[in-house]
C-alpha cells in the first residue's frame, strides 16, 4: 500500500502507482499550522484501505523537516491497526531534525530519503532546500 501525505506527497505516489497499478492507496491531509512557532502539524482528512493494518506501507511526503506531519501520518497509521516496523517513509529531501524526531517516537519506521540537508532554519524551512514544496 502507498499512502500519500497530500498534496505534495502525490508527486511519489504516483511513481508507486507506475511501478505497480494495482497498489492499494490511502491519503492523509496534514499541514503545518504556519502561525504557531513551532508550526505544528494538524491532521485535516485521512481516507486509507479498509485492511491496511494488514500490509506493509510506503509513507509518501518529499520533505521531512521537523518531523511533525510524519510523526502524525505514522500515528495516523498505528491508531488504523498498522505495525511501525511495517511503515517505509520516502521521502526526497531530509534534514537532521526531522529524522531525529520521528526516529525518537518511532524507530522500528523506515526513512529512505535521496538527500539529508544541513538542517533547518529559523523559520522551520530545509536549508538549502527546494523552498516551499
């Protein structure tokens, strides 16, 4: 199963979807609460497959930054029945802060991600990065 943290997320699944046309898929809507200063993470709608507590996920969000929106789509999974060990996080770009978060609260979630950048700046934004994705 793929799950795409959306919007941005869609961007990955859809290579999954290529790669496998019958994949079940699930969607998450999370966005970061831009007005707070730690810009926490709120969930706004989570559609998932009916038996996903039975497979093995690939969690779909390019950025990881401080780890909120994906600490909150993976307890979004194991509140559905879900087994972290059972969750791959893909992602394209990472930094330091947010692996550290989401490895603290979950360690047995898989992060496959192409780049770590060097960290986050003081608006809570990858440096460098692609900006806002």
């Amino acid at each position: 199963c793929a799950v795409s943290v959306l919007r941005s997320g869609d961007a990955l699944l859809q290579s999954f979807t290529n790669l496998v046309p019958t994949l079940a898929v699930g969607k998450i809507l999370i966005q970061r609460d831009e007005s707070s200063e730690e810009k926490n993470a709120v969930l706004f709608y989570s559609k998932l497959p009916a038996m996903i507590s039975k497979m093995k996920i690939i969690l779909c969000d390019p950025m990881l930054a401080t780890g909120g929106s994906s600490v909150m789509a993976v307890e979004v999974l194991l509140e559905k029945g879900c087994q972290a060990k059972n969750i791959i996080f893909a992602n394209l770009i990472s930094c330091p802060e947010g692996i550290a978060k989401l490895k603290s609260k979950y360690e047995d979630v898989t992060i496959v991600t192409c780049v770590i950048d060097e960290g986050l700046n003081e608006d809570k934004y990858i440096v460098p990065g692609l900006g806002d994705f």
